[in-house]
C-alpha cells in the first residue's frame, strides 16, 4: 500500500488498535464504499432539487395519500 500522510496514517492506525479493522485494506475499503455512498446519495439530492426546480415534484398530500393507500392506513391515524 502507498505511504499515507502522517494525519491519515495516524487515523488507520487507530482504527487498526481499536480492533474495528483487521487490515489497512479493510480500512481503505469501507472508506471508499462509503464515499461511494455519500456521492450517490448527493447526485439524489442534485437531481431532486432540479426536477424540483423543474416542476417535476409532487405535493405532500399526494404522497401522504399513496402511502395510505399503499399500507392500509386510514386518514384519520
């Protein structure tokens, strides 16, 4: 593995003596799937602000309305 800068190596480090990883891989691993995560959760946001901004949104009763439909659950609980 690459040589890390002194601040991220001490990082790794702590997670390796903490016992919450077993490699530095298992670190780098679980820190890139979950950037990989932040990304597709921010592209979401993104993409519902344009359709937003586009006109493409839908109304809170309308989905209130499709989740009661949906599960059952009458208007008055």
């Amino acid at each position: 593995m690459a040589q890390l800068p002194p601040d991220l190596d001490q990082k790794v480090k702590h997670y390796l003596a903490n016992g919450l990883y077993q490699t530095e891989e298992d670190v780098l691993r679980d820190a890139l799937r979950a950037l990989g995560e932040e990304k597709n959760v921010l592209d979401d946001i993104r993409q519902g602000l344009e359709d937003l901004g586009a006109g493409r949104g839908r109304s809170l009763e309308d989905i209130d309305a499709n989740l009661r439909k949906k599960h059952n659950i009458p208007q008055d609980a």
